[in-house]
C-alpha cells in the first residue's frame, strides 16, 4: 500500500507488499521474533507496571467515530500547515534514539523516507549521526531537532544553533526526562543502549560538550551525566527562546496549566506526549489529555500529539480531538529492524494510506473537515 500525492485518489494507490506484516500486532511479533530480547525489550517496554503504556491505547478505544456520508470523497486531501510550513500528511516521525542498535545507518534511513514523503524528521538528541551528518545526507526534506537538555547550559545552546545552521525548520524540547524512568525490562536484561555508545555522535561533535569534558573522562559517562538534570526550569526554556531564532515545541506536556506557561514563554507548540509510557506510570494518556490543552491554547496554537498511535483511526480521532499532527514512533522501529529503510518506507506509506482511506470513510476530504468530526465517547463502567 503506498500513496504516491498528498491529493488523489487512495484506491489507485493500493498494492499488495510481499512479507512485509501488515499491521502494527503482526509487525511487533515479527520483530520480537527477529532481535536479541534486551533489543525488543528496550523498544517494546514502559515504565513501571505499563499502566501508562496500555492506557495510551485504551484512550483510543474509547472514543468512537461517527462517520458522516454522500459527501464526495473521491478525492481527500491530507496536507496540513504548521507555522507556515506545508507537509502532505499530519504524520510526523517521532524522535527515537540509540537506533543503531537495530540498523547500521539507521538515522540516514529515516530522514530519507521522511523527505521523500515531505513529513517532518524529528531527529534526536541521540543518534548515531550528528546534527551535520544527517543534514549533509539527507540535504532535503523538513527536518526538526529534539533537544534533551543537558546539565551543562551551554551544550543546549549549542545544539540548538546548530541545527539552526544546519537548516532544521524547529526545536523539539523534550521537557519529561530530566532523570531517566524506572524501566524493569532494561533492568533485568542490564541493557543500555546509550552506555553502548549508540547516541553519541551528535555530544561527541559539539564544541561545548568537548570544552566540558574533564581530563580523563569517559565520552559515554560524560553523556549520562549531562542527561541527568533534574533542576529542569521554565528559566532554561525562556534562556533557549532568547537564544534561537528557530521555532520552540515543548514535548511531554500534559497539564493544561503548563501549556498556558508554555504560550506566556514565548514557546511556538506543544506535543502532548508521556513519552510512550516509557517514563513515568499510571499517569494520564496523551490522548485524554489533549482535549483540556486544546482549550488551553485555543484553537490555533499548534498542537501535536504522540504517545499510542498504531492506525488510521487513531490519527483522526486525534485530529477531531484538536492535534493539528501526530508523531508515529514506535512501530516504524521495528519496520527498520525487519527491512531497513524499505521497512520504514512500508509502514509509513501503509499508515499515510490508512488515513486518507480513513478520512473518506468518515465522510471528511480535508484534514479540517477531519476536524469537525464528531467523536461518542464510551460511559465509563
């Protein structure tokens, strides 16, 4: 299944794959099947009990669509703006790291498949390839930067120039992982993919991060030091805002009240987000959260979610809910594990099918008649 136009006929566009699984179930269970089980355990797992992780899908179940029909939907349109800037589909990749452990090149690869299909890139602070690398590779397509913060200030800032110099179209913040969750797959394996050296590139190359490092000090262990920062404040997002030009989202909001700090900061956009269940359990899924920040903001701050998304359903009840986009993480992890590149290309493509074939059924042609959609939300029990 691939889809070759933001704008046209989906049906035209639906081929039968070879063994690639269709499917995000299918997917997972072939990936399992494939990598070490530290591997799969890292990428499949939580925080906590997976309260978090299984909520993020439950959220979804419980609103139902209703379709609205005789509406001429033999043509959809799937682009959306976001700060003046035109993609073809409100999918966005989301920023995962350390995924050499899956994929020699594996940065390269999905900044291909995102240019190709002209969606934003969001590359990690803790990839193989650095900031330049990437942008060098892969010179087309939008690309945006997500910024873990770093105990020492100016390695922030650092960063964030140069990703402005290197062409990046955004700074993607992400504010909930000042001290890394408690996840007990990681435990019981004793895997950390960071302390690898997975995702280094990006510290290794940074001027401020050399000037940083103490005599004698191990690279890795300087990383680990600098991700750790639990003094994490509104003053260093304000102190970014007066240093970069580029437009600023904050990734891991999910009060209402910090998205209205987030605007009084001078900040572009949010991303509600729990970090796919990976950081702290028993907390609020992204999905839920979204509608109360929606109001927050208004109905023109731009506003993404990520956390839970595996179908075409997902991402309109995302959009009817007030998400301008989506970020996609996750599964396409695993499509990189069993094809490489072509496995990235495949799911993205199915996915962007699967919401053009998605919208027409539920009787919307444009991503803002998506919007007007009505959603039934279940009784609690």
């Amino acid at each position: 299944m691939t889809t070759s136009s933001k704008k046209g006929s989906f049906l035209e566009h639906i081929t039968i794959q070879d063994s690639f699984p269709i499917g995000t179930a299918q997917l997972e269970a072939a990936a399992k099947h494939a990598l070490p089980a530290e591997v799969f355990g890292h990428i499949r797992s939580g925080a906590g009990g997976e309260e978090t992780l299984r909520k993020n899908r439950e959220a979804f179940e419980k609103y139902s669509i209703i379709p609205r029909f005789l509406r001429n939907v033999s043509e959809v349109d799937t682009s959306i703006r976001i700060l003046g800037k035109e993609y073809a589909s409100p999918l966005m990749v989301a920023p995962i790291g350390h995924l050499k452990m899956v994929h020699e090149e594996p940065d390269f690869a999905i900044a291909n498949v995102a240019a190709s299909m002209n969606i934003p890139y969001i590359q990690s602070t803790v990839t193989a390839r650095s900031i330049e690398e990437v942008s060098e590779a892969v010179p087309h397509g939008p690309k945006w930067f997500q910024l873990y913060w770093s105990n020492n200030d100016a390695i922030s800032y650092s960063m964030a120039e140069r990703a402005e110099k290197a062409g990046y179209e955004a700074i993607v913040v992400t504010v909930d992982t000042m001290i890394l969750g408690w996840r007990e797959d990681d435990m019981r394996h004793q895997y950390s993919p960071l302390k690898k050296g997975y995702g280094k590139a990006n510290y290794v190359q940074d001027p401020a991060f050399q000037e940083g490092l103490k005599d004698g000090q191990d690279e890795v262990e300087s990383i680990i030091e600098n991700l750790h920062h639990p003094s994490l404040h509104w003053d260093n997002i304000t102190a970014l805002r007066q240093r970069t030009k580029l437009p600023i989202f904050l990734k891991g909001i999910l009060h209402p009240e910090d998205a209205k700090q987030a605007i009084k900061a001078g900040i572009d956009g949010i991303i509600v987000s729990n970090h796919g269940g990976r950081q702290m359990d028993g907390i609020i899924p992204s999905l839920e959260a979204l509608p109360a920040i929606r109001e927050a903001v208004g109905p023109d701050f731009p506003l993404l979610l990520d956390s839970g998304i595996r179908r075409g359903a997902d991402v309109i009840k995302a959009l009817a809910l007030g998400a301008d986009a989506i970020l996609f993480g996750r599964p396409y992890t695993y499509a990189l594990a069993l094809q490489g590149e072509a496995g990235v290309q495949k799911i993205f493509a199915n996915l962007a099918q699967e919401v053009a074939v998605s919208m027409a059924l539920s009787g919307a042609k444009t991503i803002e008649e998506v919007k007007q959609l009505t959603l039934k939300i279940a009784a609690d029990n």
